[in-house]
C-alpha cells in the first residue's frame, strides 16, 4: 500500500472516530411564608448577609401547590406588561415578575402556537420568577420590609410598557415607605428601582436583593453535553457555569439555610439561569460590589440565585435608591452585544460558546453578518463555507499540490519497494529520500481532513446552541436548519401519502432525507479522484466509509450537514483543479466505472 493510501486512510479513520464518539456523545436530536427568599442582615453596615431559605415547618411537594399562599398569588391583583415582544403581568403580591410570554417566538412552526412562556408563577408548572426586596438590619424585624408575600399597591390603570413604567408602594406602618419602579427597553431589560424613605424618628440598615427562583429542573431539560442549562454568571471577569445536578452536589452552607455557593463580587458581575435559547439574568449596577448566591432547597426542591447588594444605613428624614437589572428573554447574539456596549460586562459570554470559543465566536458572528447581508440562514451558511475555504486553501493548495506529486512519484516508488524486497526498513529509507529529494511531503494529505474536525464541532456548536438558528428556513421543505431533514426516503420524499417515521422510532434510522443522501453522494464522488486501494479490504472499507457518514450525519442538524455537503463539493473542485494543475489527471469516470467493475466481480465470486 503506498503512503498516499496510507495517510488517507489515516485521516479519514481519524475523522470517522471522532464523529462517532461525538454522535454518541451529543445525539442529535414553596413556600415563602415566612419570605424564605429574603436575605437577612445583621447590624453590619457594609456587610451583607445570607438569606435563609426555608422554613421548617413550610409545605412542601404538592401540598405547596395547594397552598393558601399559591391560592392568595393566583387571586392578587396583577399589572399588566405589554410591549413590543413581551407580554405578561407582575403581581402586587409580593412584586413578583412571574408571568412573561416571550411574543417573537413559538414552541413549535405550526403558525397557531403558543408563544414561549419564560417565567410563571408558583403554583403552574415549571414556576419560574423574579423577586425583589430588602433584608433587615439594625432596628429592623423581618415583617418590617417587604417580601414574598407583601401586598403592594400601584395606580389602577398601571400598565408596564416601552414608554410607561410602573411604580409599585409600600408602607411599613412604622416609619417606612418603600418604592419600587419597574421599566422595560423595547426588548427584554427590566430596570428595577428600589427606594426606602425613612420618615421615623430612629436609624435603620438594609439591604436590597433580587432573586430568581426556579422550582424543580425544566421540564424541557435538553441534558445534552453539548448545551450548558443550568446557572451561569460573571464574577469580576471571570464566567461560571454550574448545571443542576451540580447544584444539588453544593455542601450545606449554615448562613445560607441551604446548600449554596457564595461569590463575592468587587466591582463588575451578573447571575442567572439560561436554557438553551432563553435566559433570565440578575444584573446589579456594575462597578459596585454584590454577593452573588446560588443555593438549592432541597426540601423543596427550589433552585435559586440571588444578588445582595451592600447594606446602607438609613437615618430619620433620609431616603435611599438602589437600581439593577433583570435580562428576561431570548438570548439573541445582537440584542446581548448591544447591552455588553451598554456596559453589561462580559454578557456575550452568557452564550455558551464552549471550549472552542475562539473559533465559534468568529464563526457566528461571520454567519449573523452573512444572513443580515442575504437574507437566508442556509444560504449564509453556504457562503460561510466558502469563506472558511478561502481561508484554509493555502494549506489544501500545499497539500493537493502535495498529493499529485506523490501520484507523479509512483512509479519510481514501485521501483523502490522492488529493490528493497522484504527488507522493510531499506524500503522506508529509501522513500524518505526520495521524499526528501523530491520535496515531497507525505502527511500533508491529511491537513484538510483533520483541519476539517475542530470546524465541524464548532460549526455544529453554533448550529446547536444559537437561537438564530431554530426555525430558521433555508428552501423548500427545509424549515428548521437546527432540525434534521424531514425528507424521508420511505415515503419518496413526500411523494407517497403517508409521513415518514417519527424521529424516536426504529425506522427513522433508516429514514434518511434527501439532504443526507446528497451528503453520502458528495463524500462517494469525492472518493473518486483517486483510484480504490488494490488491498480489498482497505478498498471495502473505503468503499462503505461515505454510507456510514450519511447514516450517522442523518439525523444532525439540518444547517450541519447543508455546511459538509458544501464543504465537499468545493473540496472535490480543489482537489480536481490543484491536481490537475501539478500534471495529475485525476481519472474520475474511470474510478467510478472501474468501482462497479470491481462490485460485479465479487458479486460473481
């Protein structure tokens, strides 16, 4: 077998390996009675301290459900959000932002779906909510701030837009009036303004939080190894990213009341929880300190993050404000780098670009530029293709040049091996000076195959996890680019009257659509610039190789296998052109004739 087999051979082994170990790996496809949300403090100025989590005697399971508290939330007045791309409402029991309806987006392409329910309230299925409040200090007891249960009030006709905040109030009855004033841009920032005006007689200390709570895992947990859904923040530049179950692994933290991690943040940091295509994100006014808290109630299971801002100290006559944010919606790339802009430190990162960040990153935000250019996610992942290709092409050159030249060197390496014999190690002396002499190098060949993996994961990583992606049609009866083909071979791509096979069933291995194919037929024709192996049992493996890839590929994300389809047909035009360039003719037809040949004659054995 001659080296230029050899390595051939090598790389695409390498290559299948690797996908095969990957296609395995990532398949495509309460009760606050007592306000256990509240961070309590001591007589500490400048120290803020843990918030409790539970009370022992709380419901919990489905008696939580149940609950007069639930029952009171569900009956309370609530103010209206109407925006651009939100709806929803906020309760005045407690101020919880609990209910929020992401509008630019449904659960599925029928045009009569639902829109996407991000937060809602204890009680429903996957609650998901943001609270605020103040924990008690020096001179304070806990029923004299508001928390998870206190009655706000607001203007009757308050309803929160893009140009009309809402201001919700509060008085203690003991010499304390608290505000709060919620606004929201025209995508998915809340502004939270929280103000205390002290008009009693004595001094007092506080601390204003927020909290994001989470009862119990999503429902529509991806569990992908690919995709991080779980808590994700920035403490001082540097981005933590904790899942679930890893959060239940926390050690009992005594003043936390939970199993909890604690991060002090100096000047810049956020902390939230992200699914895979929509995030809710706590976000303090940046350059100040806060303590940034992820704790899990096991007894409930409730997970839970929080940002507690320093403690101030509030003497008779005086009034304090403190202002944050809350991120509730899409985490879409261009909306995220505005508010990065805006000062949101390292928000970019809330994306989960994974350990090749330094090739996703570009590679996206390649492909966003290419589809606000064309108009047309498929057709901007084609011309992504072409412009990796451009820029990978100097080392293909090299090693297609490379390959024709080994083609041109065959026959004094036969002579070679004849005069060598059975001495093996004369015979690889005398290749590496023919190698040497010739300037010949033999494992350039398996540059763009291996050039090809770390592009692959990180384009299959952007495909997967960007939310520009999903429902994204390219033509005709691709739809969804982060979906596979819904084509199916058994029913003739459509052309039968029945659906092809639900994608969790035994026949949907066999159901491969026609992008799939295409990709089988590409990888086969590119086989073909170079004769099969004369060893049957390499010429069989190469021979299976592009069926196996289609199957694999099969059911990848549409977008993917559109990307290696175009991939390989730029490649095989290289390929074809470079060689022939260098003296090589590489006899395609031949191949390929010569390939059925072959097939007929072991048919016949």
């Amino acid at each position: 077998m001659d080296d230029q087999n050899k390595n051939l051979i090598l790389a695409t082994v390498l290559s299948f390996v690797v996908i095969l170990v990957w296609f395995v790996m990532f398949p495509p496809p309460e009760e606050p009675v007592v306000d256990p949300n509240a961070p309590a403090v001591t007589s500490q100025a400048d120290t803020p301290q843990a918030p409790p989590v539970a009370n022992p005697s709380a419901t919990t399971g489905d008696q939580a459900a149940a609950s007069p508290d639930v029952t009171a939330l569900a009956e309370a007045p609530r103010i209206k959000i109407e925006t651009a791309r939100l709806s929803g409402s906020i309760s005045l029991l407690g101020g919880r932002i609990d209910d929020l309806h992401l509008d630019d987006y449904r659960e599925t392409l029928d045009p009569g779906a639902p829109t996407v329910t991000f937060l809602a309230p204890r009680g429903e299925q996957d609650a998901f909510y943001a609270l605020y409040g103040w924990a008690p200090g020096a001179g304070l007891s806990l029923d004299a701030v508001p928390g998870a249960n206190t009655e706000w009030t607001a203007a009757a006709d308050a309803t929160l837009t893009e140009d009309s905040p809402v201001t919700l109030t509060w008085d203690n009855g003991a010499g304390l009036t608290f505000r709060r004033t919620i606004s929201v841009d025209e995508n998915y920032m809340f502004s939270i303004d929280q103000s205390v005006e002290n008009t009693g007689a004595g001094t007092v200390s506080l601390a204003p939080y927020g909290i994001l709570a989470r009862h119990g895992e999503p429902t529509d947990l991806k569990n992908f190894f690919i995709l991080h859904e779980g808590v994700v923040g920035m403490a001082d530049g540097e981005l933590s990213e904790v899942d679930y179950d890893e959060i239940t692994d926390f050690a009992f933290d005594q003043r936390e009341g939970a199993k909890a991690e604690v991060t002090p943040v100096t000047e810049n940091g956020w902390i939230g929880f992200t699914d895979h295509y929509w995030m809710a994100t706590l976000i303090p006014t940046q350059n100040s300190p806060f303590k940034s808290v992820v704790k899990y109630d096991d007894r409930r299971d409730i997970y839970q993050t929080e940002a507690v801002m320093p403690t101030v100290t509030l003497a008779a006559g005086e009034t304090v404000s403190v202002d944050s944010q809350l991120f509730a919606g899409a985490k879409e790339w261009a909306t995220i780098r505005e508010y990065e802009k805006d000062g949101v430190t390292g928000f970019l990162d809330s994306i989960d670009w994974g350990w090749f960040f330094f090739l996703t990153k570009p590679i996206f935000a390649t492909l966003h530029w290419l589809n606000s250019l064309i108009g047309n996610m498929g057709w901007a992942i084609i011309g992504l293709t072409v412009i990796l290709k451009i820029i990978v092409f100097p080392l293909a050159y090299k090693s297609y040049a490379s390959m024709a030249k080994m083609k041109e060197l065959q026959p004094q390496m036969e002579k070679l091996k004849e005069a060598a014999g059975d001495d093996r190690q004369k015979m690889q002396q005398s290749m590496m000076e023919l190698y040497k002499k010739e300037k010949v190098n033999p494992a350039s060949g398996c540059l763009p195959i291996l050039i090809q993996i770390p592009i692959f994961f990180s384009l299959y990583k952007v495909i997967f996890v960007t939310l520009e992606l999903r429902h994204a049609p390219w033509l005709g009866w691709i739809t969804d680019l982060s979906a596979p083909d819904p084509s199916s071979i058994l029913n003739l791509f459509g052309l039968l009257p029945f659906a092809a096979p639900d994608p969790g069933s035994f026949l949907a291995i066999i159901s491969l659509g026609i992008l799939p194919i295409l990709l089988g037929i590409s990888m086969w024709l590119q086989q073909k610039l170079n004769p099969a192996p004369t060893d049957q049992t390499q010429a069989m493996i190469f021979a299976w190789m592009p069926w196996v890839f289609m199957f694999m590929l099969g059911s990848f994300a549409s977008g993917l296998v559109l990307y290696w389809i175009t991939n390989n047909v730029i490649t095989f035009t290289q390929q074809y052109l470079i060689m022939r360039s260098h003296g090589y003719k590489p006899d395609v037809f031949g191949n390929i004739k010569s390939s059925f040949s072959r097939s007929k004659k072991t048919d016949a054995k």
